[in-house]
C-alpha cells in the first residue's frame, strides 16, 4: 500500500507543478515567436535604412542622378526630345 501512495503523491505533484507551469511555458513560446518576426522586422527595416542611405548620398553627389530621378518621377522632358510609351511617341511643344 505505501508504494502506491507515493504513486498517487508523486503523480498528484506532477499535475499541479504542470498547471503552475504550462500557461508560463506557452507564453513564453510565444514571446519567443514575436521576438523572431520582430527580429526579421529590425531586419528588414536596416536593409530598407542602407538603401535609402544610399539612395541620399547618390542624391548629394551626382546632379546627373537627382535629373534622371526627376525626369523619370515628374515627366519633365528637355525641349526637343521625344518621349515613348507603349508604342506612341509624343513630341513636346
């Protein structure tokens, strides 16, 4: 009979300590799984920061490239030149 009793207790034990630390385990699983997409997010976001670096220092160093970016994102065309779409041209005036 003793032998079973200490069955009973240790079982007894084992499911409390499992209710006391399950929800703890979970949530910390779940920290866990937040902490990785914010990681890739961080990431993502230094790659996006050293892209747009770049983007700036082109910006400061080259009138060539700020030109080209403007032309291309306004339309801006220099008197004389033609400008193809999808298979039409336009002459400016």
């Amino acid at each position: 009979m003793g032998s079973k009793k200490i069955i009973v207790r240790l079982i007894l034990v084992l499911v409390v300590l499992s209710v006391i630390f399950l929800p703890g385990y979970s949530k910390l699983q779940k920290l866990r799984a937040e902490r990785a997409e914010q990681n890739k997010r961080i990431q993502l976001l230094k790659e996006h920061n050293e892209k747009m670096k770049t983007e700036l220092g082109k910006m400061q160093d080259d009138p060539e490239y700020v030109e080209k970016k403007a032309r291309n994102k306004l339309g801006i065309v220099k008197k004389g030149e033609v400008i193809y779409r999808r298979g039409t041209s336009h002459v400016p005036e």
